[in-house]
C-alpha cells in the first residue's frame, strides 16, 4: 500500500456506500436504505469536528455537559455521517435533512446501532 492508495480509500469513502436496515429480531431487511459515509472520509472528519465544538458550547462554567446534551451531541453526529436516503412514511418519501435524520436515529435503538456500526467499519467501504 502506498499513501495515494491511502488517499484514495479516504477520497472515496465520501461518496459514500448504500446500507439497509435490518429488523434487529428476524435479520430481514427493513427496505430503510441509507447512504453513509465511510470512517476515514472528509465527512466524519468535519463531524468529529462538530461534535468538539458542540460538546464545548454545552458545557457549563466548570466543563461539564450535562447526559442529555452529550446524548443530543452524539445523535447530530451520527446524523452527519448519513448522505441521503431511501426512506417512506405512510406510503410517501420522507425528504432527506438533518433534522429526519435525527428523527430516524431516535426511533430506537437498534437504528442508531446498526447506523453506528456501518459508519465506523472501514471493510464495507474497502474497494470501492
């Protein structure tokens, strides 16, 4: 491996790969498909980098973030990591946005697990 190699995986794991939701009791996939991107790229660099700056705006006078603010903190930078999508609600595309986003991953749990997992799992985005 050379560093263009390296430069390369990285350039590329900005566009992106596509991820499905999986039913977290029976592994059968939901039809939730969301487009993520990869642990090395510009993308979740820039919301790491967020996440520092948003923890630091919530802190109080002596550096401490309240639960609920790390909880919100962590949610929008999962949200970040998320390109598009191909989601509905009652029978209509949901618009992709940060804020359905954040919906999505605080319907449960398991979203944010499965979500959380791709994101950072450098072999789904290897060859691309």
């Amino acid at each position: 491996m050379q560093l263009n190699d390296i430069l390369m995986d990285a350039q590329g794991q900005d566009t992106g790969r596509d991820f499905e939701l999986v039913d977290p009791v029976t592994g059968q996939p939901t039809g939730i498909k969301l487009r993520i991107a990869g642990p090395d790229s510009a993308t979740q660099a820039r919301a790491r980098l967020q996440m520092v700056d948003d923890l630091a705006d919530a802190a109080d006078g002596e550096g401490k973030v309240p639960a609920a603010d790390r909880e919100r903190v962590r949610l929008n930078t999962l949200a970040r990591c998320v390109l598009g999508w191909e989601i509905s609600e009652n029978g209509e595309p949901v618009p992709f946005n940060h804020a359905s986003v954040v919906r999505l991953l605080r319907a449960a749990l398991w979203v944010q697990q499965q979500v959380d997992a791709f994101a950072s799992d450098r072999a789904a985005f290897r060859g691309q």
